[in-house]
C-alpha cells in the first residue's frame, strides 16, 4: 500500500469521531478523495476498497452507511468537475458497483439503490434495464 492509500486508511479510521466534530467531514473527504482520483493519485477501486474495510473496526464504514454516501460523493463530484464521461468510465474502470457498499439488507431491495441513485444524480450509471427487474438487482455491466 502506498503511502496515501495507508493515510487514507488512519483518517477513515478516526472518521467516526471527526465527524461528531465536523458533521460535514464525509462530505469534505469526498471532494478530496475526487481530487486525488482525478489526478490520478488514487484509483476509483483503491479508494473503494478502503472504504469497504475501513473505520474504528474493519468494514464499520459500510455498516453505517457511510462508506456508501462518501462513494456516491465521490461519483458526484467527478461528474461535476470532469463531466458525466469520465465518471461513468472511472466507474466501469473500477470494477466496483454501487450495490458494493449496501448492507446485505438492502441489496435484496431495489428501493435503497434506486433513491440513492436518484439522490446522487447518479442513475446514468445503471439504465432503466438494469434497475430492479423481477425483484433482482442486476449489475450494469451484465447489459
């Protein structure tokens, strides 16, 4: 792991109580993550994977649902800053999928992926096709 990633890896860490502190301080992470992707310091999957295994405990990010706002964040901002292109092709690049970073509860259930998806601006990443059909969710790739 490379020194930014390992960084990366102690603020995810102390996330939890800094953002008791900075309550925006997921939102703030984000942005800079997109940055350091963007510049291509970081990769979208490096970023991914350290955000699935991080926090106080191993993978606590996730169960908060944290890891998933700070990843749809992400995704925003690449999109507002380098357009819709690159961010969808960051994101095929990656090999991540948004259903990566739902609790086992939700992915049984289209409800949560299909409002975060509209609360991000996001649904270009999965087309109508791929959204919930026949109760399954279905990875955008398989189309």
């Amino acid at each position: 792991m490379d020194g930014v990633a390992c960084r990366l890896e102690g603020v995810l860490s102390l996330l939890e109580d800094t953002t008791v502190d900075v309550p925006k301080a997921p939102e703030y992470l984000a942005e800079m993550l997109a940055k350091l992707i963007s510049a291509g310091v970081l990769s979208l999957s490096q970023v991914g994977k350290l955000l699935e295994e991080g926090g106080p405990e191993p993978g606590s990010l996730l169960e908060q649902d944290v890891a998933l706002n700070i990843f749809g964040a992400i995704l925003s901002t690449l999109r507002k800053e380098r357009g819709e292109d690159y961010m969808a092709d960051t994101y095929r690049n990656s090999g991540l999928q948004v259903e990566d970073f739902l609790l086992p509860a939700d992915k049984s259930k289209g409800g949560k992926l299909d409002a975060f998806l509209e609360k991000r601006h996001l649904q270009s990443l999965y087309p109508v096709s791929s959204f919930i059909l026949h109760g399954t969710v279905h990875s955008p790739t398989a189309y």
